[in-house]
C-alpha cells in the first residue's frame, strides 16, 4: 500500500495543512489589518459555528455523490480563499473582506469534515487495517504539524500576503492530487451502483444459462 500513502495520502496531508494554516493564518492576518482582540474573536467564532454547521451536509454528500464531491470543492474553496486574502491586506475595506473571506473559508472546510478519517478507512486493507491507518494518519498529521511551522517562518521574514497566497498554493496542489488520484483508489457511488448492476445482470444471466444447459441434458 505504499502507492496509496504516496499518491492519495500526500495529497490528503496537504488537505490537513490547509486546514492548520487557517487556524494559524487567520488570526495573525486580523492583527496585521489593525482588529483589536474582540473584533478577532468575533470573526474566528462566527466562521467556526459555519464550520460546524455543515457537518451533516459534508456527510450527506460524501455518502449520496462521492468523496470526490466533497474533497475537491472543499480544497478549491479554501485555496481561493487564502489567495483572494492575500490580496486585500492594504484595501481600505480590508477588515470587511478578512470576515467575509473567513467565513468563506470555513465553508470550504466544513463542507469536507470527516473527509481524511473516511479517506483512509475507504482505502485501508480489510484484513489488517491497523498499520495502514496508522501511517495514513501519521502522513496527514505530519501535513497539519508542518504547515504551520513553515508560513510562520516565511511570514517572519516577509509580508504575511506571502505565507496567505502559500497556503493557497498549497491548496490547488492538493485539490489537484485529490482530482488525479482519488478515482485511482475510491470509485463513486454511482460507478458501483452501476458495477453492481452489472455483476447482478451477469450472475442472472449466468444462472438462467445453466439451468437452460441443466434441462438440454435431462
């Protein structure tokens, strides 16, 4: 299973780095435009209660479309959001635009809750699941540890637009590793609906075939 960490599980841990960059991202940028404390709190609070609103919803379209359904729109919102913020630390309405932007980057990561934990047990070998799932999650954990080590120190050195437009890159990366690799591993659905009815029609079919065989002989 060397193939799965490598492909799908790299681009799982850059899904937990993204994650880990908007807990450590956000914060940092509100003091950056100037927001006091309160103001901060406020912000961070009303994007986590979104985050958790959609719970449910992230599992209803994981198990009713497919894992990719919720992955990749989820990356691709995080992304967009971390590089249009980017972008806005000098406006005039920057503070406008870091709530509206966290909380659109709250939606991105709620709507894929759960998403790692069920990628790995979607992938993990039935009959001994326990090593696999543990280097999944030592893969994706090592994700979530390191970004927040690496944009910190980038934004220690630099403008803190950078280590933001980062993990933005950061996300299109991973959300293109979830667009190549995931239907390599995980089938949708629907695509076992249909091979199921496929299996069901050929076993049909089979049967009435011999039992047809079955009376030519008697």
């Amino acid at each position: 299973y060397r193939s799965v960490l490598l492909r799908l599980g790299v681009a799982a841990a850059s899904f937990s780095a993204v994650r880990s960059a908007r807990i450590v991202l956000l914060p940092l940028w509100g003091l950056s435009i100037g927001l006091d404390a309160q103001s901060i709190a406020i912000v961070i609070g009303v994007s986590g209660a979104i985050d958790f609103a959609l719970f449910y919803v992230s599992g209803q379209v994981m198990d009713r479309f497919g894992r990719m359904w919720c992955a990749l729109p989820s990356l691709l919102i995080q992304a967009t959001g971390f590089i249009a913020l980017s972008l806005t630390h000098d406006l005039d309405t920057a503070a406008i635009w870091y709530a509206l932007l966290a909380c659109f980057i709250a939606v991105g990561n709620g709507f894929a809750s759960g998403i790692l934990m069920t990628l790995g047990s979607d992938v993990a070998p039935q009959r001994n699941p326990a090593p696999f799932l543990g280097s999944w999650r030592t893969l994706t954990d090592a994700g979530g540890a390191l970004a927040p080590l690496v944009l910190s120190s980038i934004a220690a050195v630099t403008v803190l637009a950078v280590p933001t437009a980062l993990a933005g890159a950061i996300g299109l990366a991973g959300a293109l590793g979830i667009w190549t690799q995931l239907p390599r591993f995980i089938h949708d659905p629907e695509r076992r609906k249909r091979r199921g009815r496929r299996e069901s029609s050929a076993r049909t079919e089979s049967s009435e075939g011999a039992e047809r065989t079955g009376g030519a002989h008697g």
